[in-house]
C-alpha cells in the first residue's frame, strides 16, 4: 500500500458567485473525502474576488481582490469561475506556462483562445480541464476525449442551454407566445435580467464550438459556428410543428461532411430545429441539457441531466480538481488536445439542411405549380406538401429534402416574390425522419 503524500495540493479559486461558492463549500468541507480521493490533502490557499467584505459566510483570511498576485502565488491548481475573456485569459496563460494546472467552466473563452491555452499547457506540461463549460454536471467532454478517443465521432446534436430549452417547452406545453413564457423564465430565475446570450443563441455556440473541436480534433472557435437564436419563434411555429407531430428545440450541431469526392469538413451550427416527438431529445424539458453523440463503432449514444446551477456545475469543477490533483500527485498528465485532423469549417450556405416553410398563398389553382417550380429551379427536392384552405387563402406548408442551405434561403427569397404568395410565415429547419 503507498504512503499517502504529506504535503498539499494547493488551490487558488479565481471567483466565488454561483458556481464558486458551492465549490469554496466542498473544498471546505470535504477535506478528509477529497484528501482519500486524491492520495493527499487538497488546500484552498486562496480566493479571488471582487469584493471581499461582500462573502462574510467564507474565511476572511482566504479572500483578496488581487486574482492575479493569487495566481503568481505558491499554488499547484487554479480554478476560474469568473468568465469572460479579459483579464482571465492572461491569469490563465500565466498559470499555464508556469505548470499550474488550470479547471476552468470559461465556455467563452475556450472557445476563442482553446488553442492557445493548449499549447501553453502543452509546453509546459500543465494539465487544462474543462468539463464545465458544457453541460453542467454531464459527463460529457471526458468521455469525448478519452472513452470515444477510438472510435470516429460522425455526429454530436443537443440541447446545450437550459433557458432556451425552458422556454420552448414552456411554449409548447402551454401554447404561449415567446414574450410571455421568457417573462415567466426570468421570474423563476431560469433567465438572467439580460438574457441575450442565452435566447440569441451566443452561449450556445460557445458550447458548439467546445464541442466539435473535441469530437472532429480540429480548432473550432465561435466565429465558425452559424447561430440563430429563438426571439423569432412564435406561438404559430409550435403550433405548426405540432401538427406534424414534432416540437421545436433549439439545437447544437456539429457533424462531419463529407462530400462525393471524398473531402472532409466539419460543420457547426445552433439555431431552432423542428424534431420529430419520437426523437430521443424531443422529451428533454424544462431546463435539462441532453447531447447525442453518434460514432461509427460505439453507435448511438446519449448524455442527459442538469445543465446549469450552482451543485450541478460544481460537481464537474470538482472532478476536474480531482483529476488535476491526481495527477500532481501520482506525476501523470490530462489528456492533451488533439487537433491533428485540422478540418475546414464548412460554410453555413454549403451544409445540407431541411426545411419547414409555411406560405400564405391565394386560394386559386395554379399556386402549388409556381411555387413547385421555384424549388426545382433551385435544385431543391419537395419531401411533402400541406394545404389549409381559409376563407378567400390558403396555407401552404412545404417541407424539403436535404439541400444547401443557401439553395433553400434562395428558394424562400424567390417564393417570397411571388404574386400568388401573400406572406412567407415562416421558415424552420428540420432534422429527423418524418413519423
């Protein structure tokens, strides 16, 4: 049996709302657990944050508001809870390169410098642990990284922003509109006062950006990920999709394209997607997160649970902590990041998509055929078509084949300048088969 290392791993915590201070509470109070986990005492040496006459509840003696003196200090492990990309980025580049190990939920800055805090725990032997930043308390970029490291991952789509996800299940289930059911959201805390980057979609890609970089080893950043959030999604959407029995999430996708010569390329992308109700996410609500991952060997896989919250993302920091001490201890290393493949990012306009597309239409013959004859012009194959008849109009419903997604855009442009068409109503992306 090996001795137990006497002397601890210390660490420096850089931020103490939410998610901090759950982690400053375990760090406290599970000394002894976390000690026997570990093969040595885990220290927090130190917090940083804004205000320290702020956290009575915490060791006055821990507390600075100088986060980066904490960061040149003598510790082993540095925890980032704070976000965004300055000055945090430079805390954790100064970590790195001086072989502290760094945990970080920083979904924002991972996905515009990921390289660059790689290659400085790289050069320096440091490990950089990350699990956090997507999917709270899911095991989810862990096994990414390491349990599917084997296989070829042709496939990650999920639900990745519970305040989206609360929403659009909120209006499907009661049938209100967007602004009653944010409004709603927000007073039982699933959205924050300012809720832009979660109903734009901006956290969301972030989360894309993480993702597809891991699964296709190649640098993704947010610039590359094609975003549209949920503001445009009205009560007649859902209640469309309803009609063809599917529902409306707002999804992250990340899938690798391969065209008929053979050329690879990674496709990112989260905007609003009907599903079918038999999809395995179609069920996910309230504020749950859940990411499908499908790879040629291991096949259909699905990761579900809390996506957010003070516990739930908690518990992911501190198996990155553990891990990170481990590794101190024992003198391994973290899985390292593997960009080998270094694939081009495929254009919005060049990835193969579906449509949903409701037109107000004039209620004459002849209609169905000029609006038919736009999509062939365009290259665009017709899946199925729906027609309502009201009073002196009609509502015609079109779902598409898959196509590019620019020859879709083209094709509602031109249908939308046509006499017989009133009004386009809307237009959706589909994914799945149709029930």
């Amino acid at each position: 049996m090996s001795e137990r290392r006497e002397s601890p791993v210390r660490v420096a915590l850089l931020g103490c709302g939410t998610v901090g201070s759950e982690v400053a509470r375990l760090l406290l109070n599970g000394a002894d657990e976390l000690a026997a986990r570990v093969g040595a005492p885990v220290e927090l040496a130190g917090i940083a944050v804004r205000r320290p006459d702020k956290h009575p509840e915490l060791p006055q003696q821990l507390l600075t508001a100088d986060a980066g003196e904490l960061v040149e200090s003598d510790v082993d492990i540095v925890v980032e809870l704070i976000g965004g990309i300055e000055p945090v980025r430079g805390w954790l580049l100064t970590a790195l390169r001086q072989g502290k190990s760094v945990v970080t939920g920083n979904k924002a800055l991972l996905a515009e410098h990921g390289g660059e805090l790689s290659e400085a725990a790289n050069d320096s032997g440091a490990d950089l642990y990350y699990e956090a930043s997507v999917a709270g308390a899911i095991p989810l970029l862990r096994p990414l990284l390491e349990s599917l490291a084997g296989d070829r991952i042709t496939r990650v789509m999920g639900i990745v922003n519970g305040t989206t996800n609360f929403i659009l299940s909120a209006m499907d289930s009661t049938g209100a509109s967007y602004a009653e059911t944010l409004e709603e959201a927000t007073r039982l805390g699933y959205a924050e006062a300012d809720p832009s980057a979660d109903v734009e979609g901006y956290d969301a890609a972030s989360k894309a950006a993480i993702l597809a970089s891991l699964a296709f080893h190649t640098r993704v950043t947010a610039s590359d990920v094609y975003r549209e959030g949920i503001v445009g999604i009205t009560a007649s959407d859902i209640a469309a999709a309803k009609r063809l029995n599917r529902t409306v999430k707002l999804l992250a996708i990340c899938e690798r394209v391969t065209d008929e010569d053979g050329t690879e390329s990674v496709s990112a992308r989260v905007h609003p997607v009907m599903i079918p109700r038999t999809h395995q996410l179609a069920g996910v609500g309230g504020a749950f997160n859940a990411v499908y991952v499908e790879a040629e060997a291991a096949g259909e896989l699905m990761f579900y649970g809390q996506g957010a919250g003070g516990a739930p993302t908690a518990s992911a920091v501190l198996g990155d902590l553990v891990a990170a001490a481990r590794n101190r201890v024992a003198g391994g290393r973290g899985p390292r990041e593997s960009a080998h493949a270094a694939l081009p990012v495929r254009p919005m306009g060049q990835t193969p998509t579906r449509y949903h597309i409701s037109l107000d239409v004039a209620d004459r013959p002849g209609v169905l055929a000029q609006v038919a004859q736009v999509f062939a012009a365009h290259g665009v194959s017709i899946a199925a078509v729906r027609q309502r008849d009201e009073r002196s109009t009609a509502r015609l419903v079109v779902v598409t084949h898959l196509a590019p997604d620019a020859a879709l855009e083209a094709t509602v442009n031109e249908i939308s300048k046509l006499d017989v068409v009133r009004e386009v109503l809307s237009v959706m992306r589909v994914e799945g088969e149709d029930s």
